[in-house]
C-alpha cells in the first residue's frame, strides 16, 4: 500500500511516519518543504525506510506527479502556530487552505482510495463546559484555526459534491517528541533546563486537554483504516489540565524553581477552555494507552537527550 504523509517531517506527522514505519505493509512517501517547523533529523532512523521529497503541497504540478501512483494520502502539511498566525495570517491561508484544495482535487485525479486531514480542536473555538463532538459547530478564534476549519470545509464540501473518498481527524493538544519549541511544552521544557523564565499568558489558567503524540499517531491510523468515509473523528487524550499546571509539572521533573514563570500579557483571542469527546473513534476500537504524567516524563527525558538540537 502506498501512501503519502505530507508535512511528514513536521512534529506530529514525523511521529506518524515513525510509527507506520513499525509495519512493512506500507510503501511511504513525504513530502515537506522544510519551513524552520520541519526538519530531516526528525526522520532520522528511517531514512531508508522511505522516500523524501522537498516541497509545498500547493505545488500542482509537484503533488500531481507524486500522488498519480499512490492509495492513500494524509495530510499533516500546516502552519500551526497562534502567534505566528495572528502576525501573518496569508501564510497560513496559502498552506491550509489552498493546499488542501490542490491536495482534494489530485485525490480527485487520480482516484486515490482515502484522504485523510489532519485538523485540530481549535475550529470548534472556546467551550465553558461539557466538550465538543464531531457535530459541533465550527467556531475558529484565530486565523490559524479558521483557516484550518476552511480546509475542514473544503474536505467536507468535497465529499457532498463529489464523494471524494474523505475522512477529518481533529485532535487536542499534542506533546512529545520533535515538537519544535515554540509550544508551550517544549518551549519551557527546554527554557527550564538554560534557567530562562517560562512566559505564562494572562493567569495561566487556560485549560487544553493533552494527547501524547503515539496515541495520536495510533487515533490516526485507526481512523484512516477503519473510519467511515465522510466522517469527522475527534482524537482527545482525556487530560484537561491548564497552563499553568503544566508549567508547574515540567519544572518539577526538571527540579527548577517556580520563580522562573513570569506572566505575560494574554494573547488575542485566547480561546479560555478546549475539550474532545473521543467517543466517536474509541467505537472503532481505539483508546489512548499513555497516561499524562508517564508521557509527560518520556517527553522531557527525550528534550533532555536532545538538547544540543535546539541550542541557538
């Protein structure tokens, strides 16, 4: 089976890369452009496992050529970041929202057997209790999550009009490794081991709910494999905990002083509470294996290990 990972050597489709690499039965491609979130060392180990190709999936006459022979496609090719999004907001546009369009309409092309894209909690916006389901609507804070719900529209648009073998995974916040340090983890996990302050927005007491990266990856998969085409999954780990917590946890597990938080003016637009009901996917057999605290653990012992990557 043939497969195409874009954004394959970013943070979370790095790990998925890894993961499938697991299993012989797959024939991989990647296809990245390497903006300062992708990196090659992330796929190191398994460089020979698979086929790299440098470049943008806005690219038509590029994803055309490499998607004519493949089966499955999924999409984890994206700008991310909120504060990067809220400076520059066309870039985030350009990737995701033309490139799933130049994505969807080579699935077209070529019949490409599913279409998986990769989205986020953040298109359902802000929640004060209860959690999202697949059924919620979208209500995007930031241009990063509204351009990622127009992607999200886009795929569902093209499975009403034209039955585009589609399926949309949105998954909570992911953490562990190969995540570049401009999350909330990563960045105090490694501010933390040079002594420099931990800059916490507003009062710190924004909640997410934490997915350990693997048990993404396995979400993912499981969707791809067995989700019913059309659908949305929500992939959610089931660890609501807020900013500060966390900040407190890491420095913890590095025994560093709470004096390095400092608290920074809160960002615009700064969704107060994000929560997944995860029901929908664990149907198909699927349920996180990590706890937060054990996962929380791996992750810091793999930035400690890796430290020298991420030294200015």
């Amino acid at each position: 089976m043939k497969i195409l990972i874009t954004g394959g050597a970013g943070f979370i489709g790095s790990n998925f890369v890894h993961h499938l690499c697991e299993n012989d039965d797959y024939e991989i491609v990647v296809l990245d452009k390497l903006t300062y979130a992708g990196d090659l060392e992330n796929l190191n180990g398994i460089r020979d496992k698979i086929e790299f190709v440098k470049g943008a999936i806005e690219d038509e006459e590029l994803v055309s050529h490499l998607m004519r022979d493949c089966d499955m496609v999924v999409n984890f090719a994206a700008e991310t970041h909120v504060d990067r999004s809220i400076e520059d907001p066309g870039v985030f546009v350009k990737t995701d929202v033309i490139g799933t369009y130049n994505l969807l309409e080579n699935v077209r092309k070529y019949d490409v057997e599913r279409y998986l894209q990769i989205s986020t909690d953040e298109v359902y916006g802000s929640i004060e209790s209860g959690s999202f389901t697949e059924e919620s609507n979208l209500d995007p804070s930031s241009p990063y999550s509204a351009s990622k719900a127009g992607g999200d529209l886009l795929v569902g648009a093209y499975w009403k009009t034209y039955d585009t073998p589609v399926i949309t995974t949105r998954s909570s916040n992911n953490f562990g490794p190969r995540q570049y340090p401009e999350k909330l983890i990563p960045l105090f996990i490694l501010n933390a081991m040079q002594n420099k302050s931990l800059p916490v927005y507003g009062d710190g007491k924004n909640v997410r709910d934490w997915i350990y990266v693997m048990d993404n990856c396995k979400g993912i998969e499981t969707a791809l494999l067995k989700g019913k085409l059309g659908e949305v999954y929500n992939i959610g780990g089931g660890n609501e905990k807020n900013n500060l917590e966390i900040t407190r946890l890491i420095l913890e597990l590095l025994d560093k002083p709470e004096s390095l938080i400092t608290f920074v003016e809160d960002r615009l637009g700064h969704d107060r509470r994000y929560s997944l009901d995860s029901a929908k996917v664990m149907k198909l057999g699927w349920k996180p294996e990590y706890s937060f605290e054990d996962a929380l653990k791996e992750t810091v012992k793999w930035y400690k290990e890796n430290y020298s990557r991420y030294l200015e």
